[in-house]
C-alpha cells in the first residue's frame, strides 16, 4: 500500500518516538555501526556515511547489523524502540561507488538518506520508491531550493561554525529564509552540542537538531584518543575553516593540521573543480583520517564518555531547558 503521508506527517511521527529532537551527524570515517546503534538505542536517528564502509560489498554487512541490533532492542524493548537510522550519500559525479550504494540502501529499505554536494533526481527516486525519506545538506537558499524541486523531503542547512564541510552563513538566516517558502521538515546544524541548543533549534523553526563534533569524543566512535582528546580538549578558537582538503570550504582542527606540519593560519586555496570524493584512494581517506573535521561547538564537550552517556545528558539538558522557559 503506497504512503501517500506528506514528509512533514512522516517526520512528525518519527519525532513522537525521540525523547529529544537530535540526528547524529554522518561523520566520515568516524561513524560506523557500533556508533549509529548506540545513537538509535539512545533514542535519537543514528546515521553513517555509506563510504565509511570499506570495501563497498562491506555496506550490506553494516546494514544487517544496524538493522539486527536495532529489532532485537526493540524486541527486547517494545516501550522505548530505537529511533530509524539514516545513512549518506555523497552525490558527487566523482563517487563512483554511488550507484553500488544506493542499490543496497534500497535492497534494506534505509528508513532516511542523507545527500551531500549534489542533488540528483534518480537518487531521491529510489529511496521514494519503498517510502524512505530524503534529506539534503545545503549551505545557503539556492542549494535548498535546488534540493527541493529535485524531490528532496527534507532540508539540512548546515550553518557556520559546523563541522566539515560547511557553509557561512548564520542559523538565523537560514532558518528564516527557509521558513518563508518551505514548511517541510528541517534539521539544523552547525555547533549544536548541548540539549539548550536543540530547543533553540526548534525555536527558530528546526524541527530537529544536527549534532557530529560532539559524537567523535565517544567510547563507539571509531577514531583514535588523540582524535577524540583534541575534541575534548579544544574550543571555538580552534577551528579553520579551509577549502584546501578536498576542495570544498569546511571546518577542521587546528592541532591536526599543526601535528601535520603545516601552517594552519597560512593554507594555499584549493582548486574546487579538483574535489574527488573516490574514498578508494588513499590519499583522500589518509586527508580525513590525518586532518580532524570539527566545529566550534566543541567548546562544550568535557569528556569522552558513551554515545548513549551523552544523549542522556542532552536529554536532561532539553529539559531543564524548557522548565527554565516556562518559569
């Protein structure tokens, strides 16, 4: 039976099922399974990037196993289900494993993808095509309508001050702009670390909050201490935002690049025509691995701790939050 549900109608039941309003951001190659399950047994959409799954054949293992450990929660659990997972996709023309990868997200029936640099018809397509919903990361109003009139459900405007690949301009902004020709559902990102910072999300018109840094420094997250430490460790003052790594503007830490021997206040300008998002080369993956994606929010993370730890700790944050509004 088809689902003729608007994506706003979707959303809003899945928000129902959320103890708080929160997407775990796709951070490449730190997300992985164990990572994305904590988060949706937390309560809260876990996702991945596809690419982080490596060799290609190994997404179908990956999604077998979210999906396995998620029913048998749920089994286990009928009062607090998981939350659905999401998985991304990078649309880039120079990711050849795409259409590999949306083959076995639809083969599994991926509850939510998440595109990035690009929108691309086929893709929004397929995931329609078994009822999932589409999601698309935008960095100012021309990528958001652009998304939208391409079939996208959703919106992702990624904010200054987010993590990798990042935009500019004020949440603010965004949102209003946003707000005044989509009512769609949107997830609001950019240095969201703490529960008050979801609820003013949802304020400003989010209908969820898009948090990544703060998830690098957790026992799942599959990077090394020294990673998760310098999110610990680090503050706003200690983000560059550069488009030399892969030829797209984004954000990362400094001590990494230090630690890399190159001036971070002094990067050459990158060719943008020159971004290759082909993960099966080692030099990209070796860029990510050795240069730490991060935001500004990460002033607000004190420890390394749990995935499902931390999502405790918003929660009670969103709540103290609310009680505090209404006196």
């Amino acid at each position: 039976m088809t689902d003729t549900r608007s994506a706003r109608e979707k959303f809003a039941e899945i928000k129902k099922r959320l103890p708080i309003p929160v997407v775990g951001s796709p951070l490449f190659i730190v997300s992985n399974p164990k990572l994305v399950i904590a988060q949706c047994k937390a309560g809260i959409i876990g996702s991945f990037p596809a690419l982080n799954a490596r060799p290609k054949e190994a997404l179908d293992e990956w999604l077998t196993e979210i999906k396995t450990a998620l029913a048998e929660h749920d089994a286990a659990n009928p009062d607090q289900p998981a939350a659905p997972f999401a998985v991304n996709q990078i649309v880039h023309r120079s990711n050849d494993r795409l259409m590999h990868d949306m083959e076995v997200c639809v083969k599994h029936e991926v509850p939510i993808v998440i595109t990035s640099l690009g929108a691309r018809e086929e893709v929004n397509e397929a995931v329609h095509s078994y009822g999932g919903l589409v999601f698309h990361d935008v960095i100012d109003i021309n990528f958001a309508k652009k998304a939208i009139e391409k079939g996208a459900d959703g919106l992702i405007p990624v904010a200054a001050g987010a993590g990798g690949h990042a935009g500019t301009m004020s949440p603010f902004a965004l949102m209003q702009e946003i707000r005044e020709w989509f009512d769609g559902p949107v997830w609001l990102s950019g240095c969201i670390a703490r529960g008050e910072s979801v609820l003013a999300a949802e304020a400003m018109g989010a209908d969820a909050g898009y948090i990544g840094s703060a998830f690098i420094a957790t026992h799942e997250a599959n990077a090394h201490e020294g990673y998760k430490t310098g999110i610990v460790d680090g503050a706003m003052k200690d983000i560059v935002y550069t488009n030399y790594f892969s030829g797209v503007h984004g954000n990362y830490h400094k001590g990494s690049i230090e630690a890399a021997g190159m001036d971070p206040d002094n990067l050459p300008v990158a060719d943008p025509t020159k971004m290759n998002f082909n993960t099966e080369q080692e030099t990209t993956a070796k860029a990510w691995k050795d240069i730490w994606g991060a935001g500004q929010g990460i002033g607000a993370v004190d420890k390394v701790q749990g995935a499902g730890d931390y999502v405790a700790d918003l929660v009670e944050q969103y709540q103290a939050a609310k009680k505090r509004l209404v006196g």
